[in-house]
C-alpha cells in the first residue's frame, strides 16, 4: 500500500478507537494513533493467526491495535 492509504486508513482507525474509547485529539494525533494501532494491531492478530490484507480489514485492525494502545497508556500513566 501506498503510504497515502497508510495515512487515510491510520486517520479513519485512529478517529473510530478514539470515539469507541472516549479520547477526542486532533487529525495529527488521530494518524499517529492509527498508525501505531496499525503496528500493534498486527502484532496481536499475528500471535493468533489472523492478518489482514485490504482497507476495510486495515482499518480494522488498525482500529483494534488503536483501542489496546489507549487503554496501556491510561493503565500506564494512571
């Protein structure tokens, strides 16, 4: 994938766990956060044998990896 798509589905990912897990920021901070869901997201679908391989399935895992991130960094700062 392009890395326009990466950027588009790291927004749309970032934006969706936002609003699921209550944390509203900015574009920026909603890429980075998909971005970084999207790293992590794959980790965890790896360790149980699932990938994903279009938009739709990037931007799901991406929104998952998103949603296991906030909830570490509130675990970790709180």
């Amino acid at each position: 994938m392009s890395i326009i798509i990466n950027l588009i589905i790291g927004a749309i990912a970032g934006h969706i766990a936002g609003n699921i897990m209550g944390v509203h920021g900015s574009l920026f901070k909603n890429i980075i956060l998909g971005l970084v869901g999207g790293i992590v997201g794959s980790a965890v679908m790896g360790l149980i044998g699932m990938s994903s391989t279009g938009f739709i399935s990037g931007i799901f895992v991406s929104c998952i990896g998103a949603c296991i991130l906030i909830w570490l960094v509130r675990h970790i700062v709180n």
